[in-house]
C-alpha cells in the first residue's frame, strides 16, 4: 500500500497536515496532498482539522525516537489527527510501546495497514477524542456506531484478533526454531560433505594419474616393439620383395642389386643392428614387465605403423580417424555446450524429456544418462545438477531408479552425486512428486530440495479457452520461468526472471504528471524495475518503493513509452502485455486500429519493445520488414 492509500481518506475536513518528523525522511513527495491541504513543518499544538505525521523505527537517525513520538502524542487536542508511520516490519513492531500514551491521551487509533516502501513498512492513523468513535473497515470506509455494539464489536474482535495472532506467532517461533536446529545440523553436514568431495578429489586425482602412468607404459611398449621391428633384416627383405612384387617391371631388375647390398652390410651393420636390437628388447621387456600383461602381436604393431603413415585412401583415413577418437568423446557428440559468459543457468540434469525442452527457453541443459552422466559434468561444469523425481519414476534411462528395483542405476546416479560434488557444484532434488514413489531418492546427499510441480509454459496455453486471468496466473507462479528461477536461487545461478524487467519512459512536467506517473508505476501488478525520466525530482516515493528512478538509457530489457501521461492505464497493463510476450516469444507487442489480439501482425502500435530493437533506432513501421516479430495485443478479454 501507498502512502497516499492511508491517508488521503482521512483528509475529510483536514486543511493543515504537519510534518512532525525529526529523523532524516522526507515526506512531501510521498503525500501528493490535495490542493486544499497545506503543509507546514515544525512542532506545534495539534487541533482540530489538522493532521500531524510521526515516525518511529529502529533507525533513530532516518526514523527519529520514541521519545520524539510521545512528545507528539503530548500535543494532541481535541479532534485533531495524526499518522504514525514504522520502520518497522509487521512482526517485529513495538506497538505496546506506544499504547499506553494513546490511552492516556484519548487517542484511539482508526486504521493500520502495511506500506511498500524500503524504509517504512507499516502506519497507522489515530485521531485525539473523547468517546468512542467508530472503527473503519479494511477499505478505510467507516462502520455504522451503535454505541455499546460498537464497544462490544472492538472487545470481541480483539479477543478473537488475539487468539488467531497467538496461534500465528507460536508458529513462527516453531519455524524459528526449526530454522535455527537445521542450520546446527548442516554445519557438521556440510563439514562432511566437504570431506567427502575433496575425498572423491583426491581419488578421482588417484584414478586418473594411474591412468595417464598406464597409458605411458602402453606408449613406451608399443614404440619399443616397433624399433625391434624396424632393425629387422626380415622386414627389409620384405619390403624389397613387396616392392618388386608391385612393379616387377622397374623393381624387379634392381631387386638382386639392392638384395647384394643387404648382404654385404650385413657384416658392416652387424654390431650396430645388434645392439640397437638388443637396446629395444631389452627396453621391450622391461615395460612388458612392469606395464601390462598382454603381449602386443605383430599385427598390432604393423597396425600402429600403418597408422603413423598417411593413408592412401579415404576410407583408411577415416578407420584412423575413428580410431584416434576417445569412445568418452563420441558419447557426448550430441551434447550442448555453453562456451560464452553464463547470463543463462547451465544445468545437467535427470530430467524428462518435456521438461529439458521446457528449461531450454531459459537455461543450458544437458540431460545425463547412465552411460555418460560423469562425462557430461566433466565436461559441461554445470551450475547444478538436478535430478527430477518423475524422471525417476516414468519412462525413460533413469526409469526405477531410487525404487530399489534398479541398483545398477542407484549406483549410478550416486556415482554422478559424487562427481558433481568433486566439482564443487551443487546436486539439487527436484520432487515433482510424491517421494514415496522413489523413497531411495531421499537417502542420497541433496544440497537443496524444491517441491514444486514442472510448471507450464504461457506457449502451451489457448488464451480464448484458458481466459486472460489462468494466463497471468500462469504467468506469476505457476510459468516453468517460475520453477527455473526457485532453482535457481537455490543454486546461486543467474535468474531467469531478470528477463522480464521493464522500463518506463516518462517525462514529466508538473507536480500533477509526477503524482499521475507515481501512481500509475507503483499500481502495476507487474512492477517496473526502473523509470528513466529527464529530471528525477520529485520522484522519491518511487526509489523508496524500490523501482530506480535515474536518467539515460534504459538497462532493462524491456521498455515502455509512457511519455504521454494524460492516458490512462490499467493496473494489469504491463503484466498483460509480458504475458503476451512471453506467450509469443515477439519482440514488439502493441495494439492496431483493427484491435488484433494475440495474433502476428506486419505492422503495430508499439507499447513494449525489446530493449535492442529499439536502441536500433529503426522506425516501426520497418521492423517487421527487417525480420522482427510483432505481436498484436487487446486490452479486452479474448472470445
């Protein structure tokens, strides 16, 4: 609520507001007074048709004292009004510090509500009188005062109020003290947890050195029989006698000639073929000894050789190829690697084929099977790993695991668990459903555990069948935008939702545009993240509202031309019009004079525009022409 919903109704007969405020607020750009009311600052003695405003919070500097607010109480007279406002939150407020000095100085306080501000999160209005008034509804209207019914509703309801406010604050110490023994049972988890990830390290560190000591071994054996091979006289025969048999018409003539040679350097080459020889099996044997059981067959050998030379032919330099290829590699051919700045989660996960398709819009995924699981985490360094219960329990790779009827599949993913922890990433449980359908899933070590359904994607939705409201619905809590950005917080990974941030042009010029503007941001159901105007004074009620009021260009990236602030509109304005567009995945949403409505359209009225394409500075009557997509929208409820 804003500030201005609290207090202009109780301006009925008020002509002087007070600014009793001693802190460090400034309140005038949040009040927007009516042209009747002045307003004045200082202490003074309160009467009637006057209205004071107070503060008090935990921050005596900003929020001023208690003290500060007793005085004021001090100065009440008869008839006269006043507005506490709190810096306190809702739970946490002193409101028992206060209410014997309102007793004591006939203050009776006419209504509470909550603000949505940084700074001030609740007030409350009082008047000073001497008998009972009428209390106000929840909309601030009056209720009809039938003098001992009205004294009998307030006792009744307080007794009521009290015993539902009991109850509700026995349940937060509840969940505080759940909170604060869960914390005291993770520290020594997560010590563990840390122990056992950097234990997996160091045996993964383990595991690979004695392969990469294996594979040298496999190397020096492999060129040590070569070098036997390659100082055989038999093999240079046999490479005379090949080459004579290819072309018996210009070898064949020199093949006596280069087998006399042979013979007579074989005494000369004797001594030097003999130790290089005996060099290589000595060589031989000592890594045949200590590096592997398996002899390696001649065949082999001529293999490798064959191998080392170019290929003649294509389909020989393929088979090389293909043997060259790691099997690891070939598993992940198919595979989406993310190799530019991560704005977007990347995750590996066990998921069903739906929802992999649903997260893509908005994430890297890369689903994990039995087979390549490790490798994918190797590979990809997921933000998390995510295990979804239903792709545990429906068809698919992972079908049975955590049933107990699949163990080689348990096993599986525990080993993937481990690998991912050894990464430092974070393994999530995704339980989509109930967990007694995979009860082995709740024995593993999860970092977190979101309980949610998949979600539903706007896309998948007929707005004419589903109506406008299942779509914003849709849109604020059920989207899989939605259930990716809970994982997301969960894992530290950026948020989806970022993407739906827009920004408000605007330029105004009184003190009416800037009471008009303030009124039409703060009352949008999807809030603007930022207003961009030429002179951000006067707009300080929005920056305590939380929205960023500065000067430039925009940094959202969506944007809405609101220059024109004599038009009125809805609350449900920019909610309607990102549910469109994440309906249609356009990049321009807007209205034509035939009033299209969710529909594809050349040319349009725009109302919410990319961020990119309007930086372009491309008229817009082209973008349709250059490729970009328009998407119709009507502000009434589809048929």
């Amino acid at each position: 609520m804003r500030l201005t919903d609290l207090l202009h109704p109780h301006l009925d007969g008020v002509t002087t507001v007070v600014d009793a405020t001693d802190g460090g607020l400034n309140l005038e750009p949040y009040l927007h007074l009516p042209g009747h009311v002045t307003l004045h600052q200082g202490e003074r003695d309160i009467g009637e048709s006057e209205l004071v405003l107070v503060s008090y919070g935990p921050d005596p500097a900003l929020h001023g004292t208690e003290t500060d607010c007793l005085a004021v109480l001090h100065r009440m007279r008869p008839g006269g009004r006043g507005l506490i406002l709190f810096g306190h939150h809702g739970p946490e407020l002193p409101y028992h510090r206060l209410l014997d000095a309102l007793v004591a100085h006939h203050c009776q306080v006419l209504r509470a509500a909550p603000l949505d501000y940084e700074h001030l999160h609740a007030g409350a209005v009082f008047v000073r009188t001497d008998e009972l008034l009428p209390p106000h509804d929840w909309s601030g209207r009056p209720v009809p005062a039938e003098g001992f019914a009205t004294a009998l509703r307030i006792a009744d309801e307080y007794v009521l109020a009290d015993l539902v406010s009991r109850s509700l604050r026995a349940r937060v110490l509840d969940l505080e003290r759940d909170a604060e023994e869960a914390e005291r049972a993770r520290g020594p988890a997560h010590e563990e947890g840390l122990a056992e990830r950097l234990a997996a390290a160091v045996g993964e560190k383990d595991r690979l050195a004695a392969a990469l000591h294996r594979a040298r071994d496999r190397v020096g054996l492999l060129e040590a029989r070569v070098a036997m091979l390659e100082g055989s006289t038999s093999l240079r025969v046999g490479r005379a006698l090949v080459s004579a048999a290819r072309s018996p018409r210009r070898e064949a003539t020199r093949l006596p000639r280069e087998l006399y040679g042979l013979w007579r350097a074989r005494a000369t080459s004797r001594q030097v073929s003999t130790g290089a020889a005996a060099g290589a099996r000595e060589l031989y044997v000592r890594l045949r000894g200590r590096g592997t059981s398996r002899s390696v067959s001649p065949g082999t050998a001529l293999k490798g050789r064959a191998a080392s030379r170019p290929a003649s032919r294509g389909t020989a330099s393929e088979t090389v190829a293909r043997e060259a290829v790691s099997d690891a590699r070939l598993h992940l051919a198919y595979r989406a690697f993310a190799s530019m700045p991560r704005d977007r989660p990347v995750i590996a996960g066990v998921l069903t084929e739906a929802t992999a398709a649903d997260l893509a819009a908005d994430a890297v995924v890369n689903r994990a099977l039995p087979h390549d699981g490790r490798l994918v985490v190797q590979r990809t360094d997921p933000d998390a790993l995510v295990v979804q219960l239903s792709a545990c329990t429906g068809e698919g790779p992972w079908a049975l695991t955590g049933t107990g009827l699949a163990p080689d599949l348990d096993r599986r993913l525990a080993e993937l668990i481990i690998e991912t922890r050894a990464a430092g990433r974070s393994c999530v449980l995704w339980r989509d459903g109930p967990a007694s359908a995979a009860p082995g899933l709740t024995r593993l070590a999860w970092d977190a555990v979101l309980d949610a359904d998949a979600g539903v994607r706007l896309a998948s939705l007929d707005p004419a069948a589903d109506g406008r409201q299942r779509l914003r619905e849709a849109f604020r809590a059920d989207s899989t935008r939605v259930r990716l950005s809970q994982l997301a917080r969960r894992i530290g990974a950026p948020d989806p939702l970022d993407e739906r941030r827009v920004c408000v042009l605007a330029a105004p010029r009184d003190r009416a545009d800037i009471a008009r503007l303030t009124a039409q941001v703060l009352g949008q159901k999807h809030r603007p993240a930022e207003v961009v105007v030429p002179d951000p004074t006067g707009l300080d009620e929005l920056t305590a509202a939380g929205v960023t009021v500065r000067t430039g260009a925009p940094l959202a990236p969506w944007v809405a031309d609101w220059t024109d602030l004599t038009e009125d509109r809805p609350e449900t304005l920019l909610l309607d019009l990102m549910c469109a567009q994440e309906y249609s995945g356009a990049d321009a949403v807007g209205s034509t004079p035939a009033a299209d409505d969710y529909t594809f359209v050349p040319e349009l009225r725009p109302l919410l525009v990319r961020r990119s394409l309007l930086a372009s500075g491309a008229p817009p009557e082209t973008w349709a022409r250059q490729g970009h997509r328009l998407f119709a929208w009507c502000g009434k409820e589809p048929t």
